[in-house]
C-alpha cells in the first residue's frame, strides 16, 4: 500500500496506576498515568515520570492529576491531555516530523465499566487522535497476554489485581461467562499502609512513601516462601508534635495492615466461583486460577489464595504487563476477535 506509512497501531493499557503502550510486539512506553497542570493557564507542563516527581511536592501554581480512579476516567481533559501526550512521545521516538492521520488503537477497560465509562475512554481516545478505536475487557486482555486460548470451550480463570480495580473473571468460548470487579487494589493497599503508619507510629507519610513501603515488603502473609525482604525505614513527622521520627516496618506488619483488602479479594473469588457453572468449573480446579497485574506481585498471594480456596493459584509471567500484552495480541488480531467493542 503506498500510503502504509502513514498508518500506525498501538495498544494501550489505560491504567490507574501505569499507562503501558505497545507497539510492533514491543513496549515503547511505561509511565506512570498522572498529569501536571499549570493552575493559571490549564496547560498540561509534564505527564508520566516527570509529573510524578511533582506529585505531593507541587506549589500552589502547579496541580497533579491522577485522571483514572478505580480504573475509569475521573478527569476526561486530563485523561485526553495524557493520552495525546503518550502518544505523541511514541510517535516522536519513531519519526519526529511525521503526522500521523491514521490511528488504529486497542484499549482495555474494567469489565464492570458502565456505559458512561465506556464512552469516556472511547472519547477521550479519539479526541487524542485515534481514528479507529476498539476496546477490550481487561480479563480477558490479561488471559491473552498469558497466552490462554480463550476462544475454546475450556473455563479458565483470571484475577487481575491492578491500580484502581480488581477484576475477576471466568472466561471461555471467547466471552465473559461470570465477571466482578471491585474497587479494592493497589491505590487501596496504599491507602491502608498510610492509615497503619498513623495509627501505629504515629508518622503522617504520604501517597509516594506508602508505595515504596509496598514494593519494599509488600505481603499478605507472616511467613513468606524464600528470602525475607529487608525491613524498610520510613521518615516522616510525628502526628502530635510534627518532630522528625522514623519507623522500621517489616513485612509481617505490612501483612496484618492489608489482610482486610485481601479478604476482600478473597471474598469476591468465592463469589465468582459459586456461580461458575459446574463444567467450567471442574476445568478451574485442573488448570489453577492466574494472578495478573501489580498486586500479583505481593509476596505470598498465590499460597494465601491456594489455602482458602483449595484451588491451585499461578502467578503470571510478568504479571505487570499482561494486560498490555493482551491488548497487543487483540490489536493484531482485531479481524478475528469477536469480544472486541468499536
């Protein structure tokens, strides 16, 4: 085709957390989703890593934005300036000079999005230049990027524990067959590590801090399978007299501070199996259940699940990007996939 340049295809997985695009079976970006604006003018000044420096450290002049909230579009100018800067760093990386008019995009989105949460990120991406924009549930992108065969009549199960929404679904003949997805992850597992600091040490620490006190000794259970993390040292000022102190937070104390999210989790697992026909089923107790997303990533989740559910738990390759791989995998084939929303 002579214009085929002049035709590009990405996939992105729109997270709460993280932005992932894909393109050519590659990532070309992994950012953080968050934006800064300027407050006199409502210009977008940084977007990605460099607005996250700015984030909880910001003047008066200056806001951050996180645009998606438990997974969907919070802030749609946001959300379009983030997606049109996203892609214009992808585009810039390939060919600087080069506009390009035709924008074949794959997105993915909460299975328990409504309507109006559709049309946002549907929206939001053709007003950042996409032209022909299909969406995915995540699920089901999550299954693709572990390379399960979703289109035979096998069930297999997924749970997604991502940013905003933990998604989890029962799949097979290409379809949804039982899906939930609540709005207890990642952005809520930090929201606990914050509230047990105050309550327990007395520190007030921020969004930042408590994310790094997650990937530092994130667990869910007291005694983890191989090497214990470190115990991490947090900083921060005492809530009575606004001293300087600090805290050693181990990863049994991270453990008790999440179990009541986890249990959460746990709960919504059970859900989605007691209506899980009886066929299906049987195919869930021989294959396992896959854990995806960042959550995956917490030490010890796939015994704790194993132990209360007597299902075997299998934490995917590279549980971060699943989605994104996915999405990728719905974009080269968006011909032959039916589960796949225009």
């Amino acid at each position: 085709m002579a214009f085929s340049f002049l035709n590009q295809e990405i996939a992105i997985d729109l997270g709460t957390a993280n932005t992932v695009i894909y393109q050519n079976d590659q990532i070309v970006l992994d950012e953080p989703s968050i934006v800064a604006i300027d407050n006199n003018t409502g210009k977008c000044i940084a977007i990605g890593h460099k607005a996250k420096l700015m984030h909880e450290r910001n003047n008066s002049g200056i806001r951050t934005v996180r645009p998606l909230r438990d997974g969907v579009i919070a802030d749609f100018n946001a959300a379009e300036m983030m997606i049109r800067g996203f892609i214009k760093q992808v585009n810039n990386r390939r060919r600087p000079h080069l506009f390009n008019p035709n924008l074949k995009v794959v997105v993915g989105i909460p299975s328990g999005s409504t309507e109006v949460e559709i049309r946002a990120v549907r929206d939001s991406t053709e007003h950042a230049g996409g032209r022909d924009v299909y969406l995915i549930y995540e699920p089901m992108a999550s299954a693709l990027g572990l390379g399960l065969e979703v289109e035979k009549p096998v069930g297999n199960m997924v749970c997604d524990i991502g940013g905003g929404t933990t998604e989890i679904a029962v799949i097979s003949l290409g379809g949804l067959v039982v899906q939930e997805s609540i709005r207890t992850a990642g952005d809520v597992f930090t929201a606990d590590i914050q509230q047990y600091m105050r309550q327990q040490h007395n520190i007030r620490v921020g969004e930042t801090t408590a994310e790094k006190v997650k990937i530092a000794v994130g667990a869910v259970i007291p005694d983890i399978d191989g090497e214990e993390p470190e115990p991490i040292i947090v900083r921060g000022p005492n809530l009575m007299t606004a001293h300087p102190v600090e805290a050693t937070v181990t990863h049994q104390e991270i453990a008790h501070c999440l179990d009541k999210s986890i249990a959460k989790i746990e709960n919504s697992i059970m859900h989605v199996l007691e209506n899980t026909p009886p066929e299906l089923y049987s195919d869930i107790v021989e294959n396992g259940i896959w854990l995806t997303g960042g959550g995956a990533q917490l030490r010890g989740l796939a015994k704790r699940f194993t132990d209360k559910v007597n299902i075997k738990f299998h934490v995917g390759e590279d549980p971060l990007h699943a989605v994104a791989r996915g999405t990728c995998d719905a974009l080269k084939n968006t011909d032959r996939y039916s589960f796949l929303m225009r």
